[in-house]
C-alpha cells in the first residue's frame, strides 16, 4: 500500500505495511483481512472498558445531536461542568481544573503553572525542574525535557531545557534490594535540595509505573519519601497521571492510591475511555490563587482550540460512569495477572516479573533496552498468534482492557511462555 501516511515511531523505511483495522469490539479488533487481534496493550494504553464500549458510544452519538464543539473561553457547557466536578470531587486536594487535549499538552500546561506559580509570586528564581531518570512526559518540547534523555529526544537535544534527574528505584516479585535502591535515590534527590532547593519550581513523576520507560514500577514509599523532601523544601510536586489514571494501577487514581498528593496533576489517555482526545490538568488552590490577580501579566495564556470539546467530555462523564460501579471493573485484573505470573516465575529466560494493578510486565533476559533487535521479532510472533502486543525490546508488557476475559488472558501467558521458550531454541 502506498500511503501518504508517515506513522508515529516508525522508521518509514522498510517499514511493513500497516495492518487495516475494520472495526472492533470489546478487547478485539477485526482487520481488513477477516483476521481478529486480542488488543493487549489498550491502543496505546488508551482503551479502558473495551471498544466501541456501547454506553461511551451512545454519549458521543447523543451529544453530538446536541453540541459538537464551543469556544472554551468565556463560555462553558454542562458536560464541561459535570465532568470536571466529578473528577475534583475524587481528588478534592486539587479542587481546580484546565483542559486541554493530550499527555503531552496536559505536561505542559502542569508545567507552564508551575513555571508561572513561582514567578507571580516575585520568585521568579525558581525556574529548574526535577524528575526521575527514564520518564516519559510526552513529545512536546516541554514535555521531553522534563523526560529521561534517550533515543527519543536524541535529536532535539539542543532544544531541550536542562532538568535535573533522580535515579528511580524500580522493583519487582522477589527483589530482595529494594529498600536499598529507594534510599539510595531519596539521598540523591535529598542531596540536590539541600544544595540548590530554592531553585526548583517542581519535581515531575510518573506515580507508581513508569509507562514507556519500560513499565518500570516503584514502591509507593518512595513516592512518599519525595514528597516529604520536596515538602521540606517548599517545591511542588506534579504527578502525571496520563497513563496510570482510570484505574490502570488499581486504584482510581495512583497517587491517593501510594499516599501522595501532588500540587498538579495531568490526566489524559483513558480520560475519555479511550475514544477522543481529551486531557485535564487539575491543581490545588494555592497554585490556582497565585494567578488570580488585577495584573493581566499573572493570567496563564495557554489554550487550544478544542479544549473541553463537549463529545470528549460526554464520552469521560459516561467512562466515568462505569469506572464508579461497584465492585470496580478493573478490581479484578490483578489477581488474574499474579495468578498468570506464578506460573512463569521459573522460567529460565524470563527476569524481573512485575504487576501493579491491571499492569503486568516480564523482560527476556539479556535482552534489554528499547531498540533491541528482539522487539520487532516478539511482535511479530504475538501478531501471528491473534495477539496485539508492542514490547519494547524483550520487555513484554500487558495493559488490556478491563472487559478482557479470563479465558483470553490465559491465552496470552500462554503465548508468551510458547514464544519466549522457542526464542532461545
Ligand atoms: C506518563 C505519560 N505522560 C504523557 C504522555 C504523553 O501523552 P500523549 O501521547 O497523549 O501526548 C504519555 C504517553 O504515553 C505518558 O505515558
């Protein structure tokens, strides 16, 4: 097929021929050629309840008979209302709320107020920020520099403001030196406040799973050991919550959920189910108070052209709807994964077992880093078997939607032991 489309990270040369999807429903998608994918991997982590779920599809359908799009400033909606209500009521510590419509966007709003927090204020000095080696903030200039520096943002790094980075102390089943690892990355980042604290505006961090870093996981008392430090030394902490929200880690949201309370939060992804783009930055009101102000030099100008658009919030209000039922339709996944994991805690080619909530994860030994060779080869023998998956390297991860039956679940373990197993014969 020649395309006019250029793929996100993609070398376009060589590269196969994009698969055609049809259409799909619940965790499966039908391509073009009759064949049908378990998506493991929630589209890039995105769909949430399943596709074309039909209750988030009924809410599109509906308000678009109603209100497609409105200008965001100076006018509102009740979608609009509702939806950022709802969510400032399950984290009532950040009662105000910016929309926007991406990870990426949703980082630089939360950065761009912490920049501006400092400066309205007359401490214009705090303008370095913090975060943790390996981390993922988005594609945006501001969003890559707050990320760890890597093939991604290799080109652009002339571009790239300098941010200052904390080892992260990544665990998983049976690591037996995690405590070790945690102090070791609280004295670095103790160091670096003790030595320039009155510098930063913020310290950014991926609650509790680090996404593209490899799906690399931390023990909730690190998180709370940073914010006890960043506490002591008056600097705000941004969790970014694009992928870990909507009960990807198994609470609501990861923050509340490892005892932590950032100063601004960045919500996006599953925000609308999966189905359009919509994203949220949420803050406390002290951040939001330090812009209200006579001087028109304290208001944040930042906007988009579609921000609050009112089908993403009506399709947020109606996952929001299904996330809020109870027992939660994400509650169950984790024992199913460990129930899985147990199984392949032996095997001799498989390292660094891992799950936190609906994430699971495993790497092929000696087989690390995103580029390896591996990669494409795992993907390829997953698509062969009816399985959407993208390790990264030989990182294998899963992140399916919550409608995944157990039985399909089975089916993907028991790829992945099939493949892994063959690899090495
Ligand atoms: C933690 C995190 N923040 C931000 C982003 C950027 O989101 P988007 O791809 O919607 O711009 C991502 C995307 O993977 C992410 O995982």
């Amino acid at each position: 097929m020649n395309s006019p489309i250029w793929m996100p990270y993609t070398q376009m040369q060589g590269a196969p021929a994009p698969l055609v999807v049809r259409s799909a429903q619940g965790a499966l998608l039908e391509l073009e050629d009759g064949r049908r994918l378990v998506d493991c991997i929630s589209s890039w982590w995105v769909t949430l309840h399943g596709h074309c779920q039909p209750r988030i599809s009924a809410a599109i359908a509906a308000q678009a008979g109603r209100l497609e799009q409105v200008i965001a400033a100076g006018f509102t909606h009740a979608p609009a209302e509702e939806l950022a209500r709802r969510l400032t009521g399950h984290l009532p510590f950040l009662p105000r709320l910016f929309y926007s419509d991406n990870g990426s966007t949703a980082v630089e709003v939360a950065l761009k107020m912490a920049y501006q927090y400092w400066r309205n204020q007359g401490a214009g000095g705090r303008r370095r920020f913090l975060s943790l080696e390996g981390a993922y903030h988005g594609d945006t200039l501001g969003a890559m520099s707050l990320s760890g520096r890597s093939v991604f943002t290799e080109a652009f790094g002339g571009l790239l403001f300098p941010v200052d980075f904390v080892p992260f102390p990544q665990t998983w089943m049976g690591d037996g030196e995690a405590e070790e690892r945690e102090g070791l990355a609280l004295a670095h980042l103790e160091g670096l406040l003790r030595r320039q604290g009155e510098e930063y505006a913020a310290m950014i961090a991926e609650p509790l799973v680090q996404g593209a870093a490899g799906m690399r996981m931390c023990r909730p008392s690190f998180l709370r050991g940073v914010q006890e430090l960043l506490r002591a030394h008056g600097v705000l902490l941004i969790g970014d919550e694009v992928f870990t929200g909507f009960g990807r880690t198994g609470g609501l949201f990861a923050c509340p959920l490892a005892g932590v309370r950032p100063d601004i939060l960045c919500l996006a992804k599953g925000l609308s189910g999966g189905f359009l783009p919509l994203a949220a930055t949420l803050c406390s009101e002290k951040v939001y108070q330090a812009f209200c102000s006579d001087d028109p030099r304290h208001t944040l100008y930042h906007g988009h052209s579609y921000t609050a658009n009112p089908l993403g919030c009506a399709a947020a209000l109606a996952s929001l709807d299904l996330l809020e039922s109870q027992p939660p339709p994400y509650a169950h996944l984790e024992g199913w994964h460990r129930e899985e994991l147990r199984e392949l805690v032996d095997h001799p080619h498989l390292c660094r077992l891992r799950v936190c909530g609906t994430i699971a994860a495993l790497e092929v030994r000696g087989a690390a880093g995103y580029l390896h060779e591996l990669g494409p080869r795992l993907r390829q023998a997953f698509l062969e078997r009816g399985l959407l998956l993208r390790p990264l390297g030989g990182m294998i991860y899963l992140v399916p939607p919550y409608c995944l039956e157990r039985d399909q679940l089975v089916r993907i373990y028991r790829a992945i032991a099939e493949v892994v197993s063959g690899l090495a014969a």
